[in-house]
C-alpha cells in the first residue's frame, strides 16, 4: 500500500488488479473484498491511497485479507 498527500476531504482508495491474477469474476472479487476491508480501516482523510492487489486475495480468509492491510497501513504510517 502507498499513501500519499492528496485533495482536502474524504480519503481515496485506488485499486490495481492485473489480468493475471484471474479473470473478471476473480478480479472484481478481489476487489470487493479490498475494499470491504479498506472501510474497515482508519485511513487519514485527505490521503490518497494505492492498493496493488494479488491473486491470493482471492483465495484467503477475509481476516488475513485485513492482516495484510493492517500491516501495509503501518508501513504507510510510519513514512
């Protein structure tokens, strides 16, 4: 995840998912799942957020799907 200083207001969430982590079904599904968790987090307004997803998205437990933001949300923190 990479944050950076965006538009005053609500935070934005880009996403990316390659033609290689599945076809159209898989990839709109990692997507909602991305940003079902991203709701769940505390983002900074006024962030501009990009999520570059993989296929494993797909395939895990919703929590570890939130593990996984959780800890790149750190690392966006402490730069």
């Amino acid at each position: 995840m990479v944050g950076s200083p965006g538009q005053p207001g609500p935070p934005r969430l880009g996403l990316v998912v390659s033609k290689g982590s599945g076809n159209a079904v898989t990839r709109n599904r990692i997507k909602r799942r991305l940003r079902h968790a991203a709701r769940e987090l505390q983002l900074q307004p006024g962030m501009d957020y990009v999520i570059i997803a993989s296929g494993q998205v797909a395939e895990v437990e919703y929590t570890q799907v939130q593990g996984w933001l959780d800890r790149a949300l750190e690392g966006v923190r402490d730069v």
